[in-house]
C-alpha cells in the first residue's frame, strides 16, 4: 500500500517507521523544506523524534503534490490548527490523486473557529474522498521503537473494505481496532488532553497519589458525560481513545500536556510556555474551544471549567483545587 505522511511531528515520524516495517511504501512530508533536507541528509528527525534512524526505504517529500500522485492512504499528521490550511494544499493537488482512497486524521482537536473535529474539516473540504481517524494511547517513542501499542481506526460504517486496512496497519507491535464512530474518537482524542493538563497541575502541587487517582477517575466520568452529550458513543470513551489516551496522557512523562500542566502548578504562566516552546500543547487550545461549547450548550464539567479558570483567567490552581473539593456532595 502507498502511504503518505503529511506532517514530521514525532508522531508522524513514528508513523512512518511503523508503516515501513509494515512493509508499505511510505512517503513523510515536512511542512518546511529546509527540515525535509535536514531529515533527508542525516536520515533522523533529530527536531521531533531524536535517536531513531529513518530507513532509505522511507522517502522524503518536499513537495505535496508529486507524493500525491501515487498515495493510497494520506495520514494527515500536523497540528490541529494547522490542519485547514493544509487540506487547502492537499486540495489544490487534488487532481493528480488518482488512487486516493482515504484520509487518516492523526492531530487531536478542535478548530478554534468553528468547534469542528479534523474529520469534519476534511469532509468539508474533501466530499468525495473518505476519512476516519487513527488515535489512542501512542507515544511516538515506543511507537518507534516497535514497543507493544494499539489503536482505534474510526471509519464511517459505510466504508468499503475497513477490515483491509485494519490489517494493513497492524503487525506484531501495533494492534489496530476498528470503529465506527469516528466523531467519539476524535473527541476522546481532545478531551483527554485537557484532563492531562490538570493531572500535570497535580504533580506540579505535589498533590499526592490519592489526588491524582481521584482526579484521573472524576476526569473519565466527566469525559464520558461530554463526549456522549457532543455526539459519540459511550463505549468510546471507556476504549483506546477515550480511557487509554487519558491513562497514558496523565501518567507519561513524555506527554506535553501534562508537563504543561505540572510547569502551571509549579507557577510558571500558561501563555508564556504556550508561546516558548516549538512543540504543540493541543490541550490549551482544547480547553477553549470545549469551554465556550459547554457555556453555550449549558453543560456542567466542574473539572474542565477549573482548568479554563487556571489557563485563562489567571486562577491560583490551589484556588481551583478548594473549588472542587468544596462542592456540594452527591452520590457517585
């Protein structure tokens, strides 16, 4: 299978390795030129995903439209507000995309602008093409390495010939699991970046393990109740994209929001690190977006309402943490 990777973040990159033992075509296509020679003279992404070498069977692009020309699967691998503008790009290519089949959505998010999951920008953008989404419980690191992982693939249940691409994706390190409610998996995919961000909070307080176990219990609780009133299916968010991205988001120490979250706790500004460092903390922008969607739906997420207050209104975290432990008491 000809696969392209559009995006040379880590997980994309990581993406890429797996795919190529996989033993497809694989083609990975940074968004600036002078990172696609730098990765294409050294055969390492030493910017994103260092210490792992790129075999010369995995191709450079530098340029969309020629990787186009014989893509099978796009895995679309940018930062979610990136994503937009690079469906344009892909867009004015179209034409030489004969044997495109399918869209991978592999970013975690919403558009700031109009609250919509990847999925629904590239079927807005893209009506004659299908798209679904890979998410889960997937450090780029392990992924790389090869270590045991696995995955839900979301496709709409119309999608001819899911399972072929299921087995497709998936060998001795990487199991993917089949879905069909693409919408739950992308929000699982959002909302856990959030609820890392308060678990990080946790840390950077020193909170304690019985803090952070009840906050990473009550978090999945208010996960569900969101996800399932924002249109995805319970069961969703109790599987690899829900409860297995919130489970390893809030405990890896590799994982971005929730090293932003424990920088907060320790006091450092949420827009000054936002604005500091190269990689994308998705859960800041995720607070927002999920937020403003609560305030004008009149949901209740006491927890997420805590973590806006914190990254947006200057809330001490101590201050949000007597807030929760203060409200009125109920039955579990």
């Amino acid at each position: 299978m000809n696969c392209c990777i559009l995006g040379a973040g880590a997980w994309g990159t990581a993406m890429a390795l797996h795919l190529d033992r996989c033993g497809h075509s694989v083609t990975l296509v940074p968004r600036r030129m002078e990172h696609a020679l730098a990765i294409a003279s050294i055969r390492e992404n030493v910017d994103y995903l260092p210490g792992y070498k790129l075999p010369h069977t995995i191709q450079i692009g530098c340029e969309v439209a020629p990787v186009l020309m014989e893509a099978e699967v796009v895995f679309l691998a940018c930062p979610s507000k990136a994503l937009r503008q690079l469906c344009e790009t892909v867009k004015a290519a179209r034409d030489v995309a004969w044997q495109l089949k399918l869209f991978l959505v592999m970013c975690k998010g919403l558009e700031l602008e109009t609250f919509k999951t990847p999925s629904e920008i590239v079927n807005e953008i893209f009506q004659d093409v299908a798209c679904g989404a890979l998410s889960g419980p997937t450090f780029a690191g392990e992924v790389a390495a090869g270590q045991p992982t696995a995955v839900t693939l979301a496709v709409d249940e119309h999608f001819e010939n899911a399972e072929t691409f299921q087995q497709a994706f998936s060998n001795a390190s990487l199991r993917a699991y089949l879905s069909n409610d693409v919408r739950g998996t992308e929000l699982g995919g959002t909302l856990k970046n959030v609820y890392a961000i308060a678990s990080g909070m946790c840390e950077g307080l020193k909170l304690g393990d019985n803090a952070k176990a009840s906050l990473l219990t009550r978090s999945l609780n208010e996960m569900v109740q969101l996800g399932q009133l924002l249109g995805g299916q319970k069961e969703t968010f109790y599987g690899l994209s829900g409860f297995g991205d919130l489970v390893a988001t809030c405990s890896g120490s590799w994982s971005r929001n929730r090293t932003f979250g424990e920088r907060v706790g320790q006091g450092e500004a949420p827009e000054s690190i936002v604005s500091g460092q190269k990689s994308v903390v998705e859960g800041y922008r995720a607070t927002a977006c999920i937020k403003e969607l609560c305030d004008e739906q009149s949901m209740d997420a006491p927890i997420l309402s805590q973590i806006h207050a914190i990254l947006f209104d200057g809330k001490e975290p101590l201050s949000a943490i007597q807030a929760l432990m203060g409200r009125g008491l109920k039955a579990e």
